[in-house]
C-alpha cells in the first residue's frame, strides 16, 4: 500500500509539469552501507518548486522513505509530502508560509551537530527581511501556537545572530550563533561558536547554558577541523545531533569531534578522526578514503547513527540530480525571476 501511495503521488506531482512554467523536479539521495553486515540505508529526499511569479512560488519536499500521512482525492489515496508551502522572494524580503523547515543556524558545521538556533519543522508563517548588513526574522507556528524571532549582524568576517523561541506553555528558549573568519597567505581559519540557555517563565532562574565551540582551518592540502559541546544537565538546552551522528545514542552530555584530511587532489582526499562522548568509555578513532561524493571510513566503534548495530566499515555515498521542466515561471518573464 505505501509503494502504491508513493507512486501515485509521484506521478500527481509529475503530470502538473505539463501546466507549470518554471517548475523544477529534484532529488537529492543519501546511501550508506555496512560492508561487514551488508545492512544500509538508503535515504532520497524529493524537491518539487513550482515557481508562479517571479516572486511567489509553491515548494513540495518529501522524505520518501519516511512515513506518510495520506488523503483521499476521488477514489485515490495521495501522500501529503513531509512539507508543503508557498513562498515569496522580492528583494530584501522572504516569506513562508505552510508546513516547512525553518533553517536559521550556524553551527551545523561537523557532524551536522548544532547548539541553538533554529531548524525547526513548523506549521505556520515565517517572515524575513535581511540585508548585506542585519537580518531580522518572525515565526509563528499556528500548530503549537509557539512565536519565535531571530535577529543577525554580517560583516565581511563574521556572523553574529540571536534566537527566541517559546517552546510549549511556559518555557522560552534563548541562543546565540556566531562564526569568525580569519585569513593571511598561509592559513584561512574559519571559528563558530554557539551558547543556549532554556527558562521556566514560571519559576525563573540563572544557570550555566549549554554551548558549542569549534573551528576549523586550512593550511595547503591539510584541514583539521574539531568541535566541543557541552550540556550542564538533562534540564539544559539540548544538543543537537544529526539522524546520522553515532554520537547521538543516549544524547550525552559532553560531545568532542575532530578531524585531520589531507587533499590528495580536488576530488581524493584521506583522513583520520577522532570522537569521544561522555557516554563511550573510550575515543572512536577511524580512516576516511574519499572520492568525490564516495567514502569508505574503517574504525575500531560505530562510524553511523543511522544503520542499527554498530558498523565499523562503511562505504557511504551522495547523488543530486534535478530536472527542469520549463524554463520559466508561469505568469512571468524569465529575466526577472528570483528563481
């Protein structure tokens, strides 16, 4: 029943390119594979914009492999894909509004770890203005009826962004993102740090937040990259891990990551890690070859949050590909578009 959900509403989504300027079909497909266990996982996510003007667009994303939530259209049952939403793009200003993913972070640097900001999945209304200098953003989610804001300054070098949200009846979640940039002819270094902090408004008092240090930098063909996080408590903001992080089991409380990769060419480059949570009794060390979009990584724990067990030798791969269907929006000129 599912690969029959599935398919009908990809070939619904298909057949409206024939009525459609300007739309484009995407996928973008994460493999992963335990070469000792053959176990993997395989994980495609479809992008399907319908761009109407050149300002406001209609936008499917759908995580196929996920579970779905269906609906009725005369005698067929259509999937409703993981998000749906109309946005506008005009200028300085961006707006959202239906069911999507509220991106505002810039930690997600190693690991797709993050401390603070938002990547939120909401069910309502998002408006931004953002300029070469600050950016300003409101969001309401109409399903929780939860209110957030976010506020940036950029300059050449650096990034600095705060964060509100109220999460449920009584609590209010504040963070801060910020990056550095620092860069002369030998070396470039890139920094990011993240501190967040939540509160009980009905029973208010000062704590030590949770937060996130890292950097990572370039000197030739070598890159080392590392990262802290650390969580007081089990009542402090959250850290965030990946679906894919092995680091994740049991959510610990302290997280540390590092790497050092030496670039053979553009496309070869070999590496060497080294992890260790505060639920591992020992650091996990590993090899990663890669090629391209390819890695093979060999190590002495689990190198993948998202395959069950734990796999010491992975064989990981990604694949995008997008097909245009027109070349225009549908009540536009192409010159103009913001697409």
């Amino acid at each position: 029943m599912r690969k029959t959900v599935l398919i009908l509403g990809i070939l619904v989504l298909l057949s409206l390119g024939v009525f459609a300027s300007g739309m484009k079909v995407s996928v973008l497909t994460f493999y992963t594979s335990d070469l000792q266990s053959g176990a993997y996982n395989v994980w495609p996510i479809l992008y399907f914009r319908v761009p109407l003007t050149n300002s406001i667009g209609l936008n499917l994303e759908d995580y196929v492999m996920s579970t779905h939530k269906t609906f009725t259209v005369g005698n067929f049952q259509i999937m409703e894909p993981t998000y749906w939403y109309a946005s506008y793009r005009n200028g300085n200003w961006r707006a959202y509004i239906g069911r999507f993913k509220s991106k505002h972070t810039l930690t997600r640097q190693m690991y797709l770890l993050r401390v603070g900001g938002f990547y939120d999945t909401t069910t309502g209304v998002e408006v931004e203005f953002k300029n070469y200098t600050y950016d300003v953003g409101l969001r309401y989610d109409w399903k929780y009826s939860e209110p957030a804001a976010y506020a940036g300054l950029e300059g050449n070098n650096y990034k600095a962004y705060l964060y509100a949200s109220k999460q449920g009846k009584n609590d209010l979640s504040l963070s801060t993102n910020m990056t550095l940039s620092l860069e002369n002819q030998n070396f470039r270094t890139n920094l990011w740090f993240a501190a967040a902090y939540d509160m009980d408004l009905s029973n208010i008092s000062l704590g030590i937040p949770t937060v996130l240090l890292g950097g990572k930098t370039y000197m030739g063909p070598w890159e080392f990259s590392a990262q802290y996080a650390r969580r007081p408590n089990l009542k402090s903001a959250k850290i965030w891990y990946d679906f894919n992080d092995p680091n994740k089991v049991g959510y610990p409380l302290q997280d540390f990551n590092s790497m050092l990769t030496y670039k053979i060419d553009g496309r070869n480059s070999i590496g060497v890690l080294a992890n260790w949570n505060s639920n591992l009794k020992m650091p996990t060390f590993g090899l990663e070859l890669s090629h391209g979009d390819l890695s093979l990584s060999v190590g002495n724990a689990d190198l993948n949050g998202g395959i069950s067990g734990v796999q010491y030798v992975t064989l990981s791969y990604s694949n995008y590909f997008s097909i245009p269907l027109t070349t225009h929006p549908l009540f536009s000129s192409q010159r103009q578009s913001q697409w």
